[in-house]
C-alpha cells in the first residue's frame, strides 16, 4: 500500500516543475534525447505530484507529508 509521503507543497512545486520540464521537453528540445528525458521527468513528476507518493523518497526515508498536511485531505 501506498502511503502519501510527498507534502502538499512539495506536490504543488512538483507539478509547476513537472510543466516547465514538459514544455522544455516537448517544444524546445523536441525530437532530441535530452527533450525525451526532459518529457519523461516531467510524466514521473506529475504522477507523483498528482498521487502524493515518492518512491525514491521511499528509499530514503524521507516524508514532507506532515499530519497537519495529512488531515486535510
């Protein structure tokens, strides 16, 4: 079972990066390596904004998601 571990502003910050990475990736850097890793940062961004869950915080034992934060959803 997943458990949120990402803050509600962590995920705000997520999804205003997980755009500009998007747009970098698929306007300015279209058709090149660096714009499909830029496109493919942005899609893991946005899940995990959207989803409030981090694997690689998982790993590190990491949780921005405090219970003040929690309870509001």
């Amino acid at each position: 079972m997943m458990l949120n571990n990402v803050g509600r502003s962590d995920r705000f910050f997520r999804l205003i990066f997980a755009s500009i990475l998007g747009y970098l990736g698929l306007f300015i850097y279209d058709g090149t390596a660096l714009g499909l890793g830029l496109a493919t940062a942005s899609v893991l961004l946005t899940i995990s904004g959207v989803f409030g869950f981090c694997f690689l915080y998982t790993v590190l034992g990491i949780n921005t998601n405090n219970a003040r934060e929690s309870s509001k959803y």
